[in-house]
C-alpha cells in the first residue's frame, strides 16, 4: 500500500485551501478528500502534467496543467518532498533556483558551463586537429575528390587556363604524396585555395595580375604545401570539431567526410592561422629551392595580394599573418638560404600561355 500524505489543495475555483490526501502511483499522484457531505473524492494527476511551480527543502507547490481552472497542491511534509525528488525527478530549473545551497549549486552549474564551453572550443580542436594528421591518406584523397567536385559546381572554369596551369606545375617537378589536380575559375575575386587530398582551385583574377612565371610558382608551391602538410584537412577539422567528434565517438570514418563534404562551401573562405600560413610559406620556398626556382616571386605575389586589401590589419590583432610580416620572412630566408636559379624556358611557355 502507498504512503499517505497531508497536504493543502485548491480546486482553482475557490480560493479557500482543503484538507487533503495524497498518494504516489507509478505515473502519478492521487488526491483524495472529503467533502462537506462527507462524499469521498478521487482525483488523479498524470505525471507529465504536473508542473513544480516552487521547490525547496521545506515546501513544495505542484500544479496541475491539464484542469482548468488550474489545481493546486502545497505540501510540507519533508518525507513527500524527497520521495516526489526521487520518484518524479524535480526539474533542473527548481533544484538549482530552490534549494537551501543555491549558491554553491550555481557555482558548480556556472563551472560544468564554463568547462564545456572551453572544452567546445579549445578541447575539441585540439583533439580534431590530432584526428586530422592521422588521417588515413587514402580516405583523404577520396574526400577531397567529392569535396573539388561540389566545389566546382556552378563554376565558370576557364578549361585552357586549367590545361596549361597543370602543365605549368608539372614542370615544377614538385615530390609529394598527392595527386595535384589544378582548376583555374573565372572569377573578378583574388583567390586561390586548397583542397585536401591534391586539389587546387585558382581564380583567374589572381592570375591576371601577375607578371612573372616566378610569382605562379610561388602561389603553387604555397597552395600545394598547404595539402601535403594536411593544412586544408587540419582546419576544416578544427572549424567543424563538433560535428567531427560525434562521428569520431561513434568510429565512423565515413561520416567525417560526409560532415566534411556537406561544409564544401566554407573552402572559398577558409582563413589559416599565422602558424600554418608561416609553415606554407617557408615549405613553398624549400620547394622553390629545391627545383632551382627564383624565391623573390613569392615576395611579389604577397605585394600583389596587398594592393588588393584595401584595410590594413596589424598582425597583433590579426589571426592571419600581416603581408609586410611574411614579405620580411621571404627575404630573410633568401638571405639565410642563397642557392643558384635556373631560368625554365617551359615554365615561361606555359605561363605565357596562361597570360
């Protein structure tokens, strides 16, 4: 048999309280009273109907939202409170504004937020970028197939500029691990992304305002260093960590790139950081070197580039590497790297023909 309770009701029509009885069920709670006729009443309170409109240790108000008008129960027993906490649940909203140690509650709700608000955006990335360079390569070059299709979708390509821009990087003799695929897409924005997995998108306006096969070289090699050193791959990780993660938790490899896939878009924005810029930078001049290519066209692509910002940003308040910082860098390592170029009459061909 269930255990009985005292406790005050209002029926919604009066505002005088009664004297009642109250039981738990599996899935509710029945009143019982007796009437000024001495009739016995039954009334049953499904669960999911009831509403705690105030909560403590000493007293709690329940009311019920299926009558209307609205009942009412206020009961004091200390044996009822813990037993509806335990059988009901109280809701979270009313265990942390009600109870005798709301402070120390907040404190600890204000620290669990704080951590998984930190954890969202410090301890996921992190995790997601490990994640990224272990990527398996295979997967990676299948995702980045899928990825420059749907990227290209809708595309203006100029098909002649993309012939010769492959043949160009050809030339380059350049050792990777990657499929280098070359899009040039006609476009009045300055621009020029990578893909994980090979591919490279190049929009022409870029193109147009170059003057030397030395400056094409450069932006390839950058954009390429960008691919082998999983760059592309290691900030879509980053951007999409949450998303990532559910799928990492639940071993499906799969659907990473299908999260991957389905965000194709933010390619044609997607900034990097000063470390990883730097790293491609300095892995594009090792690539200039190693195939005997002028290093200053890297530092005239970058002045390019920095006719076409019309806002300056200063590095420190910038996540992106400040243009003078990196034209400072590029003729640094010329000075610590000197080594002897080889003029590449196919090069020069090719970029003529691109021009």
């Amino acid at each position: 048999m269930h255990k009985v309770y005292k406790a005050r009701f209002y029926n919604g029509i009066l505002s005088k309280a009664f004297t009642v009885e109250v039981s738990f069920g599996e899935n509710e709670l029945t009143v019982f009273f007796t009437d000024n006729y001495s009739v016995s009443h039954q009334i049953v309170w499904q669960k999911n109907s009831i509403k705690e409109i105030q909560y403590s240790s000493s007293i709690i108000s329940l009311k019920y939202d299926s009558e209307f008008p609205s009942q009412q129960l206020d009961i004091t027993d200390p044996d009822f409170i813990e037993e509806y906490k335990n059988h009901f649940k109280v809701s979270a909203y009313n265990l942390i504004t009600h109870t005798r140690n709301r402070n120390m509650v907040l404190i600890v709700f204000g620290v669990f937020v704080s951590l998984m608000v930190l954890s969202y955006f410090f301890v996921l990335p992190f995790f997601a970028d490990i994640f990224a360079r272990n990527f398996p390569k295979d997967i990676e070059i299948s995702m980045g197939e899928k990825l420059y299709q749907n990227v290209l979708s809708g595309e203006e390509i100029d098909s002649v500029k993309t012939a010769n821009i492959n043949l160009f990087f050809k030339q380059m003799k350049v050792d990777g691990d990657y499929p280098v695929k070359i899009t040039v897409v006609e476009s009045n924005i300055e621009n020029a992304f990578a893909l994980p997995g090979g591919g490279i998108v190049v929009y022409d306006k870029i193109l147009n305002d170059m003057n030397n096969y030395d400056e094409l070289a450069a932006l390839l090699a950058h954009e390429y260093s960008h691919v082998q050193l999983k760059h592309a791959t290691r900030n879509i990780f980053r951007s999409l960590s949450g998303y990532i993660f559910i799928s990492m938790f639940f071993g499906d490899i799969t659907g990473v790139s299908a999260v991957i896939i389905q965000n194709a878009d933010q390619f044609r924005s997607l900034k990097y950081g000063r470390e990883l810029e730097h790293e491609a930078d300095e892995n594009g001049l090792k690539i200039l070197k190693s195939n005997n290519i002028e290093g200053s066209g890297m530092a005239q692509l970058f002045k390019n580039l920095k006719k076409g910002n019309e806002i300056h940003i200063s590095e420190y308040f910038s996540s992106h590497p400040d243009i003078d910082s990196r034209i400072d860098f590029v003729n640094e390592y010329q000075k610590q790297n000197p080594y002897t170029t080889i003029q590449n009459d196919s090069m020069k061909i090719y970029f003529d023909r691109i021009k």
